[in-house]
C-alpha cells in the first residue's frame, strides 16, 4: 500500500470532516486554528475523546499518539479530572478574582518543581516564555537573549527566531528584524558555542533558554546542562527551562528533577493544566518578585500579571487534579511512561529498518 492508496482510503472513510474542511476554510484561514492540526487532504474531525482514543464526525476510532499536543498525561478525560470539574462548575467557572484554588497549586508546584520558589499563571506557554524572558532581562537589566537553534517556544515574537530550516529566513512575515536585534541563537548541546557566545557579548546576556529535550524529542545531554548551569552562574545569565512539554513527563519534578539541574526559572503549560489551557512561570524568588506590584511601581515593575482566565477555577480545578493523581501514583504512572515509550521507540526503529529507510528514533520517557 502506498501514500496514494492510505490517502484514497482516508478519504472514502471521512466524507463528513471534509465537508466540515469545506465550510472552515470560508470561515478560518487554512481552515484550522492550529497550523499543526492541518495536513492533506484535510483534517478529520473529533467529536469525543476517552482514554487512548478519538472519535471523528463519521464515526472512525484513533489510538491517540498525540495526546492534545502532549498536554494529555492521563489521557482523555480521565475520571479524577472529569469529577472534580463537575463539582467545581457548580461553584463557577470563571471568577476574575483572586481564588483559593490558585494559591493551592501555586504551592504544589513549589512543592514538586525543583527550582520553584514563586509561581505566577496565564494561558498559554507562549505567554510563559515571553514572560520569562523579560523576567530575565529585569532582574540583570541586560538585553541580550540567547536560544537554542530550532529550538521553539510558542509564537511570541522574540523567541520566534531560527526554529525551522532554511534558517537565514524569518518565521514569520510581519516581525522585524529590529525586534529580534537582542536575540542569538547557538547549536543545542554545544556547551563550547555557550562559551564563545558569553565571551563575545560578554556583559550583554540576560538569559539562555533552553529545551532540555529539544522540540519534544531529543534530549539535552546530561553534561550539557550540567555545564549550561556552571557557565550562567558564573556569568550572572538566567538559566531558563522551558518545560512546557516535559514538565511533570520527564519525571514529576521536570527535566530538572530527571537530569539533577536546576534552572533558575521555568516556564511550564500543558500537563499542567489537566487539558484545560495554562501557562506558568515558577523560579527563585529573587527573580520572580520583580513581578510584585507591591514592591515596585511604573518604571520598576516587571509586568508579567496579564491574562483575563489567568489562574480561572477551572483550569486550577483540572491542575490540581492531575497533579495530585501524578504525585500519588508517581512510581506506577512514570514506570509504565517510560516503558510504554522504549517499547514505541523500539518498534518504530524495527519498521524503519524493515523497510530499509533512513531515520532516527530518540526521545525520553
């Protein structure tokens, strides 16, 4: 069977998604509200999801290895977050005001997440990222950011820099290239480019943010981070992870609980959540307090406390849930991650080779 004949095949069992393709891409540009979610002929439609699979609009059953963008830790609607958002829709679903649902997994996540010693919430880990960037840039009052190259970080226009080939082309039309003036990008686990950069900007850099398992799936080399870490103290950089992906999936405690460094922020989102939408900053206090609009006025503040469902109940309420069920199961829940993901890699490998095709399997967890 070759792509023509699954594509044919695709095709004759979803004609209700293409229709529904048909009537989005009137209304929707590309027809989508995700550029990831698109692909030919055209998307299938989910109308229900449990467990390991999806359902579309014609009734065809998915094994899910997507898992809502890897947000899914549990799976589709698993019981402990569905009852407890039950319960807490009976109360609200939106307040606007300060909760106490907030306060709890601020400290669960003080509690779990190595480096954390505040926390703030919003949305979306592309507001976590930005956030923390002009965190790092507050506290040392520099400019200069250095990223990893491909490395991606949502679509906030500082970091949307050098993620895809060809490099020497922008991301994105509509960003100047005087926003990203103050922006380096450097090869990932190359502690030497780390080097050269900090010596040749010397007393410029704010902060280094990295993936410690770049875009998902390969994984930072234990030294490499190790020494990220030496070089950023002593050069008074902000070490930044952004654990968007692997927070609580690497281990409970993060990419910095499984590879035993600890940043001095970290951005998280998705798993955090419990499938609703999140994003987080937590790091040391020093650091994280110059968000604090007690402390500091116009002119001083750092503003990061944007976001009108920041921290809403019900995020909280699914947050909650699925970290607490994580914390209590930690060694089942884990062991069969790690053991579910050798076992795809292995198979996956095995079909490649097979089929004679070049490739290459890696990842963690």
């Amino acid at each position: 069977m070759n792509l023509g004949d699954v594509t044919s095949r695709y095709m004759e069992r979803t004609p209700g998604s293409r229709l529904l393709y048909e009537r989005a891409v009137k209304v929707i540009p590309g027809g989508v509200s995700h550029n990831i979610r698109f692909f030919d002929p055209y998307p299938f439609y989910t109308v229900k999801a449990k467990g390991a699979y999806i359902w579309d609009v014609d009734g065809n059953r998915y094994c899910d290895y997507w898992m809502g963008h890897t947000g899914l830790i549990l799976g589709h609607s698993p019981d402990v977050v569905v009852d407890a958002l039950m319960k807490q829709i009976e109360y609200g679903t939106h307040f606007g005001t300060a909760n106490k649902l907030e306060l709890e997994l601020a400290e669960k996540v003080i509690e779990i997440v190595p480096c954390a010693e505040m926390v703030r919430f919003c949305n979306s880990g592309t507001e976590a990222t930005m956030y923390a960037v002009r965190l790092a840039r507050a506290y040392t009052g520099r400019k200069r950011i250095v990223k990893i190259t491909g490395g991606w970080h949502g679509g906030n226009t500082l970091l949307n820099k050098c993620v895809s080939l060809p490099l020497d082309k922008p991301e994105s039309t509509g960003i100047a290239p005087e926003e990203q003036m103050y922006v380096d990008a450097i090869p990932f686990n190359d502690l030497e480019a780390f080097r050269r950069i900090l010596s040749d900007k010397r007393g410029e850099i704010a902060c280094i943010i990295v993936e410690p398992m770049l875009k998902g799936c390969i994984p930072a080399d234990r030294e490499y981070l190790k020494g990220l870490r030496e070089e950023s103290s002593r050069n008074d950089v902000v070490l930044i992870f952004d654990e968007v992906i692997t927070g609580f999936r690497l281990s409970l405690g993060g990419a910095e609980e499984y590879y035993n460094v600890e940043a001095d922020m970290v951005t998280m989102g998705k798993i955090l959540g419990g499938g609703l939408p999140i994003g987080a900053v937590a790091g040391v206090s020093d650091i994280m307090e110059r968000a604090n609009p007690r402390k500091y006025g116009k002119g001083e503040l750092c503003w990061i406390g944007g976001g009108t469902f920041s921290a809403n109940p019900l995020t909280m309420t699914a947050g909650l849930a699925t970290i607490r069920f994580l914390e209590e199961n930690k060694e089942r829940v884990y062991g069969k991650i790690g053991r579910l993901g050798d076992e795809a890699r292995k198979q996956i490998d095995k079909l490649f080779r097979d089929h004679g095709i070049k490739h290459s399997v890696v990842g963690l967890g």
